[in-house]
C-alpha cells in the first residue's frame, strides 16, 4: 500500500466525530469512486452514465457469489452492532475492499446514497467514517448522494443533463429486472434469462456511456429510441425458450417488499430471488422507480400534510407528472407482449395504503411499503415475503405490523416477515419461506 497523502478536511462541529475529507475537483480525474452493490443490473447502467461525465467508479463485488463472511465480518468489527443490517452490510464492503489490496487507497473515494429521511440510513455517512478512522482509512473521501442538500462535494456533482440519463438507467434496470425474474421460473436452458439480462445491460450500459455531442451517440437517448429499446429487450425475453409456459402453467408468485436495501440487494437478502427460483416460484418485486416516486410523492405531501414547501412541492408536482407519463410509456410496452404483466401504475399504487397508514407516515420505506404489499394482492400475487433489517423500527410498523389487518381485510393471502441480521440464520429464513410456499401451493 502506498504511503498516504495529507487530503483537505472540513472540520466537524462535533468533538466525537471524524473530520470530513473533502472529494476535490482535482480528484475527479485520479480518483477511483467505489460503489456499494444494491441493484446491480441498476447500477452497472448508473456507473456508466457517471463515467461518461468524467468521473471514474468501479462497483463493488465483495460479498457476492456465496463468499460473504469477510464483508460481515468487517462491517461487525468497525460498525456498532445496534446499527442496522444494510450499514454493516454496506461499510463492510467498502472496508473488505479497501483491505483487499486491490486499490491505491490515495486515489479512491467511496459513494453512498442519503435519503435525508428519519431512518438510521440517513447516518450511514457518519458510520462510515467514523468505520474508516478505526480501520485505518481516514484519509479515503466519502461522497454523499442526496437529493435533499444534506451535504456537497466540490468534486462531485449531479448535473441537469445527469439527470434523465440516470432516470433511463433505473427505468431501463426495472424492466430487465422484472422481465428476468418472470421468465427464470419456466426457461428451458437455465441461465438464459440471465445471460439476456447481462448482455442487454452492458448493450444499454455502452449506450450511455457515448460521449454527448459525438455522432456516434445519435439515438442513444432519444425518446423514440428509448421506447424501441424498451420492445426489443421485452422481444427478445419473450422469445426465450419455455417461456411460453408462462400463461399455461403458472408457477406460485411471490411477492418480496420491505427496506429498500434488503429488498433488492443479493448480499443483504441472502439471495433470496434465486431461492425463490429454486424452489419453483416466481419473485415479484416493485421497481426502484416506485421508491423515487414515493420520494416525490412525500414532498408534495408535506404542503398538504402541513403547509411547508410550498414552492419545492411545485416543482416535485411537475416531476411526479413526468415519471408517470414514464412510467406509462413503459407499462403500455409491455402490454403489447401477453406473456408479460407490467408494473401498478403509481398513481393507484399510493392510494391503496390510505385505509391502513396515513401518508404522512413516511420514515424509512413508509407507506410505501404497506401499498406495495397491497398492490401485490391487488395484481393477484397472494404470497409475499417483508423483507426487514432485524430492529428497524418503521419496517416493523408498516410492514410486520400492517400484517394483522391486512390478513383481516384479506384472509387468503400468505404473508411472512423475516428478519436479516448478522445473527440470522440462512437454514431459519429458508425454512420459514419455504413453509410459506408449501401453504401456497396447497
């Protein structure tokens, strides 16, 4: 390891805390910025959109393919173990990579995202740092990207012309992700989806990486282009052999919800889409568009709810227009194909949890996490799995605690909290689900 280099600092306002290492404009061309792993096919499509404007990332794989005792063994000795999972979780991967000798620790920064909400994640850059004075990284700068100004990076910045690239990664990285998950249960070569899944992510991931301006890029965001990309991809994983078996032979579909992180990362849920695969179902899961647009959703609420924000909830109501009319264009892509069942409008979505929570309840996941529940139900999935972060107070609210009256309301369906910690073991949550699934069949 090379010998480390005095960085610039911001001093904190609090005795307790590390001092802040600053991301300069001059790192922006030696820096390499990691990323956690929470959406992978999301994230390799974001990753080239910033490498396209100049930054440098790398997206972090420690953890992953069964080997993830060093990511958690490192998030329990630097992390207190009353944080929650995703935070050991997610330090333990920076700093199992940080340790792995793989990088130049001088020229490497570390991005994490903040909601600016009243969960614990909104303190995942305090933890981090604090992780990485213990661990002997204090000169590594952490990036926060946050929409709600909670602090900025002289180095890194989120440009308007950023913005609808990124917005095209996640809707990009939802229909592929909904699109592989409906066709792996009924392939008949194993591993087709997911070879599809990988080579229309690096197709769609190069196509954001062209440079603006140059004649190559013609097209690669152009709306009409946007849209003929949605049916290609939507053709090509409807030709997979066996999926037609899809409408005639249905397998259990199960739905999965809970905290954004466990929810969709492969390391913070043991895996789970592919067990449930495994044992012969299919997973269902809501895409990250419904969590940016539950993030709209509740800054408009806030003028309602309470009369702040009356100009931001202008603006956030002009963007809660355009991703529905996105989201639309994408739903009625799919409809074309008759294999396939799109995503819930989100504009019905928001209003299914209304007789269970009140909008205003919007720490961590919300009430998002209740209508997500109720929009499964409502698209006939009856089986659905909460995923939860052992301790997180709100999941146990809108999630376990929505379980009773939701079961009042509606007494077929089959649902199943499970908790994921480092204490938790794989062999309980299985059996636990799989328990689930025989009720389902039957």
């Amino acid at each position: 390891m090379s010998a480390r280099k005095k960085q610039p600092v911001v001093l904190s306002a609090y005795s307790d805390m590390p001092d802040r290492v600053i991301f300069t404009k001059e790192m922006k061309a030696t820096h390499t910025i990691l990323l956690p792993n929470m959406l992978p096919r999301h994230f390799k499509i974001i990753s080239r959109v910033l490498n396209n404007y100049g930054y440098k990332t790398e997206i972090l794989t420690d953890g992953l393919n069964g080997d993830s005792k060093t990511v958690i063994d490192a998030g329990l000795k630097y992390v207190h173990n009353d944080a929650c999972y995703p935070a050991l979780l997610v330090i333990g991967q920076f700093i199992a990579a940080l340790q792995s000798g793989r990088y130049d620790t001088n020229k490497v920064a570390l991005l994490l995202s903040q909601t600016g909400g009243g969960c614990r994640a909104s303190n995942y850059i305090s933890l981090l740092r604090k992780a990485l004075v213990k661990a002997g990284f204090a000169h590594v700068p952490v990036i926060s990207l946050n929409f709600s100004g909670l602090e900025s990076m002289p180095g890194f910045k989120i440009t308007l012309p950023m913005i609808p690239r990124l917005m095209y990664a996640i809707l990009y990285g939802d229909l592929i992700m909904s699109l592989m998950n409906q066709c792996r249960p009924y392939e008949t070569n194993k591993g087709d989806a997911e070879r599809l899944a990988d080579e229309w992510s690096d197709r769609l991931a190069n196509e954001m990486a062209v440079i603006p301006g140059k004649k190559k890029a013609k097209g690669a965001l152009k709306h009409k282009h946007v849209l003929a990309n949605y049916r290609a991809i939507i053709r090509d994983f409807a030709a997979i052999e066996g999926v037609s078996e899809r409408r005639v032979n249905p397998k259990v579909r199960v739905g999965v919800v809970g905290e954004i992180y466990v929810k969709f990362s492969p390391l913070g849920n043991n895996d789970l889409e592919n067990f449930l695969v495994s044992e012969g179902a299919e997973p269902v899961l809501a895409g990250l568009l419904d969590f940016c647009m539950y993030v709209v959703t509740n800054n408009m609420m806030d003028y309602e709810l309470y009369g702040i924000g009356k100009t931001r909830a202008k603006i956030y109501k002009i963007a809660d227009k355009f991703f529905l009319n996105r989201q639309k264009e994408l739903i009625e892509a799919i409809q074309e194909q008759p294999l396939f069942d799109p995503p819930t409008p989100f504009d019905h979505t928001r209003t299914l949890a209304r007789d269970y929570v009140g909008m205003g309840a919007k720490m961590g996941e919300g009430w998002l996490l209740t209508a997500e529940i109720l929009e499964l139900i409502d698209e006939g999935v009856n089986s659905v799995v909460i995923t939860q972060p052992f301790g997180c107070l709100p999941n146990h609210i809108v999630g376990k605690g929505m379980m009773k009256p939701i079961k009042e309301n509606q007494p077929d369906v089959n649902l199943v909290a499970i908790d994921y910690d480092a204490g938790a073991t794989k062999i309980n949550q299985d059996n636990r689900i799989k328990l689930m699934l025989a009720n389902a069949k039957k």
